[in-house]
C-alpha cells in the first residue's frame, strides 16, 4: 500500500517511498542593495528521488520569526512520526544521523 505526505496547504502531495529527506529552511528575499536577507518565514521541504527541485510541504510565516521556527519544527517532528507509525523518536539521535 502507497502512503503519501500532503502539503499543509492541500496543494502538493509525496509518494513516502521516494522521500530522500525532509527539511526546514528560513526564507529569504531580495533587499534594496540586491542581497538576500533572512525575513522570519520558514518553510518545510521534502526533497525526492528523481526529481530537481524540492517541494514545500508547510510554510510558516507568522510575524514572529521565533514562533514560525518553533512551529515548523513541530510540524516536522509531526511528520517523522507519523511516517515512523507513530513512533517515537528522540531529537538528539534524530541530530546524529
């Protein structure tokens, strides 16, 4: 049986079995002087095999920054349970591997 991951906009949806990795990245935009800055939002990625570029399954972007990484962790760690069949898992071991 397939399991998939569906983005939390309801717009994009993963096949489990060709999942590499998931993710958090701070978004960026282009300030004045043609650099990118950090501005607050985060957003969780799953990167495919096969496939170029990564899809977006979550993004926070709330008016605080600290907030939207707490609250992509958490959607992340969700995820990784979920998959896992509702295991558990410990986020120092999560960090070693």
């Amino acid at each position: 049986m397939k399991k998939f991951i569906l983005g939390k906009d309801g717009n994009s949806f993963v096949n489990v079995e060709h999942l590499q990795a998931g993710y958090i990245r701070e978004d960026s935009e282009m300030n004045e002087d043609g650099y990118f800055v950090p501005n607050g939002s985060f957003s969780v990625y799953a990167r495919i095999r096969d496939r170029e570029e990564d899809i977006s399954l979550a993004t926070f972007d709330g008016d605080d920054a600290d907030e939207n990484l707490r609250a992509a962790q958490a959607y992340l760690a969700e995820l990784v349970v979920k998959l896992n069949g509702g295991a558990q898992y410990e986020k120092s071991n999560l960090a070693d591997s």
